[in-house]
C-alpha cells in the first residue's frame, strides 16, 4: 500500500483543527495538526506535505512569517500554501498573503465545498509530480546501465577487433593468391568501420556520462586536417580530399579529439558527395582571435534531414543501409567542438549544389558555444 499524503492544517484555536479534520479526513490522506508555527515547523522538517492550510492570526509568529520562512528553505519552498483567515477582506492584507507566497486566500467562515475542492486538486496534483519524479528516476537508472553496457561493450570489443584487423594485414602476406588479397582487404575494411562504430559508442558514452576532458595544446591544424586527408587517400589513386591553409593555422586544440570531428566531417563529405568531385577542406587563420575551417563538397543535403542533422542516431530502423555507421558522427563532432569553446554549422545549397560544413574555434582556447544547422537560401 501506497503511504498517506500529508495535509498540514496551522491553526491556533483547537476547535478549528477539529473542524477541518472532520472535514478533510478521508483514506488516503493524513492531516498533520500544529497548534502554532513553531510545531508546524517541526512537522516540516519530519514530513513531506503536499499541502498546507495556515491560519493567518496566530500569537507569537503569524502566518505570513511561517510562509516566509517555509519560502526560504529548500525542503518546504514548493509546499503549495493556503491562508484562512477570519480578518476583513483588505486588498492590501490578500497582497501581503500572495506576496508571502500563497496559492490561494480563503476567508472564514470557510466555504466546506470549496476547501474540499482546492485540497482534492493540489492533492492530485502532488500525485501526478510523484509519479512523474518516479518514472524520471526510473529513465534515469535505464540510461545509466545503458551507457554503463555501451562503454563495456565497446571497451570489450576492442581487443578482438584488432585481432581481426592485424590477421587482414598479414593474410597478404602467406600467399600471394589474388583471391585471398581481395578477402583480405574486405575483411580489414569491414573491421575497419566496425571499429569506427565502437568509437562511436565510446565517445558517446562519455559524453553522456560528462566524463570528457580535453587535453589542449598548441598544434598547427592544417597539418592535422593534412594527416586526416591522407588517412582517406589510397596509394593506387589521387586523394580526393584537398586541403589549403591561409594566415595563421594554429590554435590550442585537443589534437585527437579535433581529428575526430574532421574525420567525421571529411568522411561524410566523401561518403554523401558526388564521387566524381573532390572534398576541398579549407583552414583560415587570418582572424586574431579565432580559426575558421570549412569542409565543401557537391552534393545537396535534403531540407527535411538539415533541420535535425546533429541529432543522435540519424540512420534509423529501415532507413539505415549497410555500411552507413550508426549515425553519431555529427553528433559527437558538434558536441566536441562545443567543447573546445566553438560552433559547427552546416549549410546544404540547393541552387549550387554544394553543401559546406564550418567549424568556428576560438584560437587560444575556450568553453560554451552551441551547435547549430542552417539551410542556405
């Protein structure tokens, strides 16, 4: 059985408690009595109320001076509160109840019918905030095994993973049948993005778990985006991935971490490109106090995508196709831009075909910023 919930009625004169006892007394619900505000205060500090009726005339601390002091402390703050009072209907006395906090302001004798009224709503309304704060911590602990399993799960992959990879690089090399090579080469490449998606699932655990921490230092990121480029390039064909570099590229960055948003940013460039046109990346460093890079490609993003594009999880159910990842490359590169103090903005223009993603960093290093998407017109 679920626990009572508490009622706290302040009244100075017994026969009142009695009365609205009497009146309010149903199961379910349990009234706690004080006779004065020192005992209401008391009650407060050993009860969760949903609501308190207090009496405004009382000897020694009156009801407007409870309330005050209810509204200064951090357990009773949200206790909805209702004066009664016998005293003349003064516009200036109801000011000084609401101005103390009071939900509402009954004058007696009180109208039973409609104390009954307000109590039954506050009453249901405490309910509905406890069945609310249940089902949060409840998606709260769910999300906290999740990502507990998440970073396990990809920690644990690893070690086999790599198992995979280095046997796909030796294979080559016990036999010089062409078969096994081509095998081979799709064995590593499929590890190669299984990989990917484990680091994915990594970084998201610690960004959902705030356990992210930047190691900055001063790196020249035109020679990081260069190193990007050449991981994407093939010895048998030229690289389609051009990087230009203008004014003054460095900037005090986390160098894996900022590899990876290019990464994210050059890989998507080429997978959703025109493949017959390169990925121009583009470092400009001539602003005193901040760098601009800029990933364009052709290729035209769809409005409807654009609008939520740094949401997790953008490849969904039949929607996703083989090979496409797990969609959370945008969404980890823009929060790790957020984290060094930048912004990342993606702009798809239909009319030229182009779709360009910049990167704004601060260059000595910062925090905040917001990500955000924008269409071009």
């Amino acid at each position: 059985m679920s626990a009572p919930i508490n009622i706290l009625v302040v009244d100075d004169i017994p026969q009142n408690l009695i009365a609205i006892e009497a009146l309010l007394s149903r199961p379910g619900l349990a009234l706690l009595k004080a006779a004065s505000g020192a005992e209401a205060l008391e009650l407060l500090l050993a009860h969760e109320v949903a609501l308190a009726l207090v009496d405004v005339q009382m000897p020694d601390m009156d009801g407007f001076e409870l309330a005050e002091l209810m509204r200064g402390s951090e357990r009773t703050r949200a206790i909805p509160l209702i004066f009664l009072t016998a005293a003349s209907r003064e516009t200036n006395y109801g000011f000084r109840g609401y101005e103390a906090g009071a939900v509402d302001f009954m004058y007696k004798p009180i109208d039973a019918q409609a104390l009954i009224s307000k109590v039954n709503v506050f009453v249901e309304m405490y309910q509905q905030r406890q069945q609310l704060s249940h089902r949060l911590e409840e998606l709260q602990r769910a999300l906290h095994m999740n990502e507990m399993f998440m970073a396990v799960l990809g920690h644990d992959l690893r070690t086999p993973l790599s198992v995979v990879m280095n046997g796909a690089m030796l294979l080559p090399l016990m036999t010089d049948h062409p078969k096994v090579a081509v095998t081979a080469q799709r064995i590593g490449g499929s590890a190669k993005r299984m990989a990917q998606m484990v680091d994915q699932l990594l970084d998201l655990a610690r960004i959902r778990s705030g356990d992210m921490q930047l190691k900055t230092a001063r790196r020249d990121l035109a020679e990081l985006c260069r190193a990007i480029a050449d991981e994407f390039g093939a010895p048998d064909r030229p690289s389609r991935v051009l990087v230009e570099a203008s004014g003054d590229p460095a900037a005090q960055v986390d160098a894996g971490i900022f590899s990876q948003v290019m990464a994210n940013l050059v890989g998507n460039a080429l997978q959703h490109g025109e493949p017959d046109h390169a990925v121009r990346v583009h470092v400009d460093g001539t602003a005193a106090h901040q760098l601009r890079l800029t990933v364009s490609n052709r290729g035209v993003i769809p409005a409807a995508r654009l609008a939520g594009i740094f949401e997790p999880y953008q490849h969904r159910d039949d929607a996703r196709k083989a090979g496409q990842g797990l969609g959370l490359g945008l969404y980890t590169a823009s929060t790790f831009v957020h984290a060094h103090g930048g912004q990342l903005d993606i702009a798809s223009d239909a009319a030229l075909g182009t779709t360009i993603a910049t990167v704004t960093l601060p260059r000595h290093g910062g925090a905040g910023g917001v990500h955000s998407a924008r269409a071009a017109a």
